[in-house]
C-alpha cells in the first residue's frame, strides 16, 4: 500500500503542552478507527508551525478523508517514491 507524508499548517502547534499532543493524538487516533483503519499513521514530526505526516494508505482520497474527519488541515499531500537513508550508498 502507497505511503503519503501530509504537511499540516498548525500555527504554534510546537509550543503545545503534553496534554494538548495526547488530546491531538486521541482525535487522530478517532478518526482513524471511524474509517474502519483504512489509513494507518506511522509517525508525525512537530516543528514550530507545521506538522509533517508518515501515512500509509490506499490512495490521497483515504488521506484527505482522515483530514477532515479530524479536523487537522492537509495542506500539500504527496505520495512516497522512494524512502533512503545512509545505507542506501552501500
């Protein structure tokens, strides 16, 4: 199955408090299960405005729908081609 990285504009989302991730996760977690687990979350990086999304699922469709569904944006969306790391050089 296709993997998507998701960037989301959230404004000082950086700054937010232990509480207000877990919160963060639990509506993304929902949503996730009222999608049946169409769309799996791998991980999130939080930078100071932005968060950057790992997800896998069957088309850009599924991604937008779990957007929604959840309240965060997705405001560029794109399909992984390729996945490297140091020892792709080996």
């Amino acid at each position: 199955m296709p993997k998507f990285v998701i960037e989301r504009d959230v404004p000082s989302f950086g700054n937010s408090s232990h509480q207000e991730l877990k919160h963060a996760v639990e509506v993304s977690n929902n949503a996730i299960k009222s999608m049946n687990n169409r769309v799996q979350w791998l991980q999130s990086f939080v930078t100071k405005d932005k968060i950057y999304c790992l997800y896998i699922a069957p088309d850009k469709d599924a991604v937008m729908e779990h957007s929604k569904k959840s309240g965060f944006p997705a405001n560029s969306v794109e399909e992984v081609k390729a996945i490297l790391d140091p020892s792709t050089a080996e």
